[in-house]
C-alpha cells in the first residue's frame, strides 16, 4: 500500500553491556503504527526483551503493559527473533532486562515502524479506566470491572496490574477476559489473563509483587470485562487500562 511507510528505528548497537540485574532502555516512541523489533543477539547471559505500553498520565506517560521474549544465554551473533508488534496506545517504549547476578555483552539489532501516511486520517486512541487500584478481597468470590463498550471501536489493547500488599495471598488471584455478544446481558469466559512466561504464568503469592498482563482485543468484539477472584488470606489490588482504536 502506498500509504504505509516503514521508517527505520535506530536501535543498532553491538556489543553493548549490560550491568547484573539491570534493565536499560532501548527506545521508545510516540509514532502510531506497528512495531516490527528484530533482535540480532550476541548474549553471554540471559537477557529479556520487554516490551511495553504507555498511556497519558497528566505530563508524563505511565507505562502500563508488558509482553516478554527471551535470549538465551550462549546466542551466537546472528542468533535471534523477529516480533511484530500492533500499537494500540501513542507510546511504546522498549527494554532490555538483564537478570542474573553478572554482566552480559550483548547486542541489539534494529526495528522499523509501520506508520500511517498523513492523507489517512488519525487513528484516535483513548484510555478506557475499568478498575484504578481495585481492591480485590481474600476469598470474596467473582469480582467483575464495569462493561468495556467497543461497539464504536476497532479493538484495543487491555493492560492488567496486580500487586501484592506487604503480606502476599495463600494462594494468588486468577483473572479472565469475559465477552459478551448481545449487549452485555450474557457473558461467557473468553480467555484467561495469565502474566509472561519469565513471571511463571500464573499470579506470583510474594509479598509486593507487581504482575503485568497485556491483551489485544480484535476488531469483532462489542463488549468486554475483566472477571478476578480466587486470593485468599490477603487482598491485591487489581487496575485495569484500555486504548480503544477508532477514527
């Protein structure tokens, strides 16, 4: 189409180090389109690619969700993957994690940027607050976040946070995505909101832990919401963001 254009990132840097147990930014940026990330690596340890979504929070940008990939310890250069990435919020910003107790000379290669031409009129991309610091409590069964209405939209990208408090739950919370297709009179369990592999998969029972979800919703859904329960001995609490995508 020759209304896309791919512009290059400038993210190109070898051999860069990475202090232990340290993330670095890699870049971030406002452009809306799709981001393509290529990670050619060259790692000594294990290094995490995150990835994550920001939102406007008065002057500055809260970042809020998070997906995941991995280096393997041992990559030889020219060792890697190839992620395509859809924006559904103005900013995107993304992070290189090292989490072991050493330091890794790594990598990281380049990404490009599918961005809209300006004869295309601007995809509007507000956000959508469904629970704010919700308090989730011990074993008080189905808790379910106020209708998501993208009858008027083409998708979105819902971000999930739950923290611990200073005593985390016996045993940790579970959340899904419900659907509905008849105007929020019938629900039925979509998909389950689990955290990125490097967090286990499932709810962490640590005291403060902090657990990001992040999930697209397609074009085809008219409404959503968040079900959660399943914490016992203590309470969490729950926020959940979405950026709808309309013009």
């Amino acid at each position: 189409m020759d209304n896309l254009k791919k512009p290059p990132i400038a993210v190109a840097t070898y051999n860069q180090n990475i202090p232990a147990e340290t993330t670095v930014e890699l870049f971030q940026t406002g452009r809306q389109g799709f981001l393509g990330l290529v990670i050619n690596a060259r790692s000594s340890h294990d290094v995490y690619i995150h990835i994550e979504h920001g939102i406007p929070s008065g002057d500055a940008i809260k970042w809020v969700g998070r997906r995941t990939y991995s280096l393997i310890a041992g990559a030889a250069a020219g060792d890697g993957f190839s992620v395509s990435h859809p924006f559904a919020s103005d900013a995107i910003r993304v992070l290189a994690e090292n989490p072991g107790n050493a330091d890794t000379t790594s990598f990281v290669s380049a990404g490009y940027l599918t961005s809209f031409s300006p004869d295309i009129p601007r995809i509007q991309k507000p956000v959508r607050t469904l629970w704010e610091g919700h308090t989730l409590p011990p074993s008080s069964g189905d808790n379910f976040s106020p209708v998501l209405d993208l009858s008027n939209s083409l998708g979105g990208q819902l971000t999930l946070i739950i923290t611990n408090g200073a005593t985390g739950p016996t045993q940790a919370p579970k959340a899904w995505l419900q659907s509905s297709s008849d105007g929020g009179n019938t629900w039925a369990d979509w998909t389950a909101l689990k955290p990125v592999a490097t967090d286990g998969g499932n709810f962490p029972t640590t005291a403060n832990a902090v657990s990001h979800v992040s999930f697209q919703i397609p074009h085809t859904v008219r409404h959503a919401r968040v079900r959660a329960t399943g914490n016992t001995a203590q309470a969490v609490t729950i926020s959940v963001n979405a950026n709808l995508a309309h013009y």
